[in-house]
C-alpha cells in the first residue's frame, strides 16, 4: 500500500512539473509575440536601449572618408566598418572618439590600427599595432589621461605629450603591474561585441 500511495505521490509530482513548465513556455511564447507585434507596430518600450548618437556616427564616418581618401578604391565593402567609443579624456565635458577597425585592411599580425578623434572630429591620433580593448588609465599627462594599450601580447604606457599621444604603443614603456580595476575598457570588441558603422 505504501508503495501505491509514494507512485501516485511521484507521478502527481511529474505531472504538476510538466504544467508548470507548459505555463513557462506559454508565457515566454506570449510575451515574445506582444514584444514582435510591437516592434512591428513601433509602439515596443525601447528606453532602456542605449542611446546612439547619430550626429556622432555622421562626424565619424565623415572624418574616415577623408582621412582614407586615397586607401577607399582598394577597400572591399567588408572593410568599410568602424567601431567607436566615446570617453572624456582630458575632463572638459567633451568627450573624445576612440575608433578601431577589426578586418584584414587595417589589422596584421602585430595588431590593428586605429584613430582618437577630438570632439570636433579632427584627429588627435593616430595608432597602430593594437590589440583591443584599450584601458584608460588612473593618472594624467598633460592633462590628458594616461592610456595602457595591448601590443604584442604585452601592455604598453601612453603618455600625452605635447598634445599626442604615441602612434606606436609596441616602442612604448611596457605597463608593469595589473590594470587598476577601475580603469574604464575602451573598444573592447570582443567582448561588448559593440555594434559597427559602415563608412
């Protein structure tokens, strides 16, 4: 008897589990449909979705057509993407363009290249041989904060001076210790799997 009572137990328990997870997936299936139809429709809540800043993108793109002039005729429409952070560099409520590039036309085996652009879009530098992320760092230079870049499987010290950063992060002092852990991570486009611009 006692054996009867324990199977009705565990199957009451099995089928109650099989509804629950039936209820689950109902649920899911409904609030994915209202969240389609409202896409669709254009009325889906999206503020929590990061802001993007088309003037930004414009500037960017902009910027990359001159600078690259001569280098577009031989670019394949798979070259022509950017990505971009912004950060504020030198505290003057401006921020700063960080933008790097992840295919063959703009990176080797020693690393990619990249640009910082002003808030205004002009250059401020220029790098290559990078790895990404890019990793500010707690101390300034000029009053510019210090940058630590990968390059060639080590980090490396960037220092404003006279208004520049080093082009060339691999020739720079290597880092030594670890990144302090509230060092902002710039361009991390791996791991943020950020979203890339065409130019």
């Amino acid at each position: 008897m006692k054996n009867k009572i324990l199977i009705a137990i565990v199957l009451i328990a099995i089928s109650s589990c099989q509804n629950k997870e039936k209820t689950k997936s109902n649920i899911i299936k409904t609030i994915a449909e209202d969240t389609l139809s409202k896409t669709v429709a254009g009325t889906a809540d999206v503020s929590d979705a990061p802001p993007k800043d088309d003037k930004v993108i414009e500037l960017i793109q902009k910027q990359l057509n001159v600078l690259l002039k001569k280098d577009l005729p031989a670019m394949t429409k798979d070259d022509r993407y950017f990505y971009y952070e912004a950060y504020d560099l030198n505290d003057d409520k401006k921020n700063e363009y960080f933008v790097g590039f992840s295919n063959s036309y703009f990176c080797g085996s020693g690393g990619c290249s990249g640009y910082i652009l002003n808030n205004d879009g002009s250059v401020m530098n220029s790098f290559t041989v990078t790895d990404f992320p890019i990793f500010i760092g707690t101390k300034s230079s000029e009053n510019f904060k210090d940058l630590i870049f990968k390059s060639g499987n080590a980090l490396h010290s960037l220092k404003m001076k006279n208004g520049k950063y080093p082009s060339n992060p691999s020739v720079q002092e290597k880092w030594k210790g670890e990144i302090p852990k509230e060092s902002p991570v710039i361009l991390d486009i791996y791991a943020k799997k950020l979203e890339k611009y065409s130019f």
